[in-house]
C-alpha cells in the first residue's frame, strides 16, 4: 500500500463511525478524505471524490451498501468497496461479492481487523473476515459445479431474458424499470437471479455474456 491510499468511511451510528477513524489515524499511510452517515452521502462522496476504498455498512439510511455499491459498478468508479456488517449469512456475503465488493468485515472484529482489510485492499487483494471463511468455500464448491455447465439462455425465463436484452444495450436499471414501466428494485432482482442462474461472476460478466447473445435476445415485450 503506498502513502496515497485515499478512503472515506460510511456508517450510520456516529460513535461507531468515530472508532472507525481513530482506529485509521493509526495507520500513516491511509489518508482519510471523507465520513458520510447514510448511503446516499456515501455515494455522492464516492462518486464526486474517487477515493481509492470506501468503508462502507450494509445497513444505512436513504441508500443501503448493497445499493451503493451497485451504483458504484453501473457507474464504473474506481473505488474499491469494503462492507462492515452484523450479517454473517450467505446470501448478504455472496451478493456483496456478486457486486464486486473486495474487504468483507464482521462488526464484532472490525476494531483488530479493520487495518489489515485495507492494506489488502489497497494492494489488490480481497479480505474476508476470519469467522466467515466457510462461505468462501461454499462459494468456490458452487462455481465449480456451475463451471461444467456452459451458460445458456435456456436457463432464463422469459422476463430475464428482456432485461438481459436491455443489459446488452447497455441500459442501466434505472433506464430498464423506466422502458419496462416497473421499479428498479424488480430490474435489480430479475439481474441478480441471471447472475445466479447463469453462474456469473466478475464485474463484467452479465454485460460481456448479454452481449456475446445480443442477437437472440428480445427488448419488445414487457415484463411483470
């Protein structure tokens, strides 16, 4: 990690976000550029800053992490996304990493492992709090067993595969749920199912396969 890492921290209880800073002022080479208190401040200082990492929770007002950190793949930022939560389940675990998420920390070990999770980060690696490393596992077994399969439209029923047609045109789910007369919460759902079905991963992946099948894919009809 150099002297320039730059980061800013998200957290909606303020005594909980002032540990957060006093443990990062003990590390020289972090530079602590910005605090926000909700999602929706997160994102405007993630996206007018750039900084090199935001911490952010998973549970926050206006906008939750899971949201931002959409926001922040659609948008393309550079930033690098580390989650801080309570969740210690699967499902929260593996959409924070579907979305491209790099530090995964649990609250009750965030105080001796906060430090680490950034410097690797910052270095280009991920880092997965000690106590739910069995997801890791479970996670890899999953994509194993997917990766014998060749994904195919087959798999998507016919909604999945009109919002698939939009990705390929390199719609945004707020421009889809706009065409397709739904809210963005039932486009982000129909993409995370064909992340799912389909055995994406990588930040990419939905886009380059929407677009390898461009042709076969329809954007005439509506979904419910």
């Amino acid at each position: 990690m150099n002297a320039t890492t730059r980061i800013i921290i998200a957290d909606d209880h303020p005594i909980f976000r002032d540990g957060l800073v006093r443990t990062i002022e003990r590390e020289p080479m972090i530079s602590l550029v910005g605090q926000a208190g909700d999602g929706a401040e997160a994102l405007r200082l993630v996206t007018e800053m750039r900084p090199d990492i935001a911490v952010l929770d998973v549970s926050m007002p206006v906008l939750d992490g899971l949201e931002v950190a959409r926001s922040v793949h659609e948008l393309a930022l550079p930033t690098e996304l580390v989650f801080l939560t309570m969740y210690k389940d699967e499902k929260y675990f593996n959409r924070a990493l579907d979305l491209g998420v790099r530090g995964y920390l649990i609250k009750d070990s965030v105080s001796s492992e906060l430090l680490a999770c950034l410097r690797a980060v910052a270095g280009g690696q991920y880092y997965i709090s000690p106590v739910i490393s069995h997801h890791l596992v479970e996670r890899s077994k999953k994509a194993e067993t997917l990766a014998g399969a060749t994904p195919t439209l087959e798999r998507l029923t016919p909604a999945e595969r009109l919002i698939l047609g939009f990705v390929a045109e390199n719609c945004t789910s707020k421009e889809i749920a706009e065409k397709l007369f739904v809210s963005e919460r039932t486009v982000e759902n129909h993409r995370m199912h064909i992340i799912q079905k389909l055995g994406l991963r990588g930040h990419n992946k939905l886009l380059q396969f929407a677009l390898e099948n461009k042709s076969a894919l329809s954007t005439s009809t509506h979904v419910k």
